[in-house]
C-alpha cells in the first residue's frame, strides 16, 4: 500500500487475523481478530475422535467467541 501511495488508516483500512503477536509491532499497530485457536484445535481433536467412534451428529454446529483487537490501522467511523 505504501508502494502505491495509501496510508493507513487515512486512505484505505486494514485488518487482520488471528491476533498474531507481531500485530502490535507493525506500523501502524494491526487491528486484527483474535480467534480462539488452541479452543479450536481442542474442539476438532475431540469431534475427530467422536466421529471414529461413531458418537457424533453431523451435521453439528459449534460456536466459539471471537474479538476485534483495535489498534490503529482501521478509521473511525464518524
């Protein structure tokens, strides 16, 4: 972006995932999701063993919490 003369958050808004530690240290800071990845590795180990052993509903829907992590690379909105 830089390469095409956009500034964050002035000209264009950037958001990431995961809520890598790295985030903070971008420039500017990386507003990003923070997904609750050792929840989903929990999870997915567990429906993987319920489906070998045949005790488990499928279709199946699980929802897990997410959040948005503001630093400062998203514009406010007025």
């Amino acid at each position: 972006m830089r390469a095409l003369g956009l500034r964050v958050p002035e000209d264009i808004s950037v958001i990431g995932m995961n809520n890598l530690p790295q985030a903070e240290f971008a420039t500017p800071p990386l507003t990003t999701v923070h997904l609750p990845v050792q929840e989903i590795g929990t999870l997915a180990l567990e429906l993987l063993q319920d489906m070998i052993a045949g005790s488990v509903e499928i279709p199946r829907r699980i929802e897990l919490a997410c959040a948005i992590v503001e630093r400062q690379s998203v514009a406010r909105i007025a």
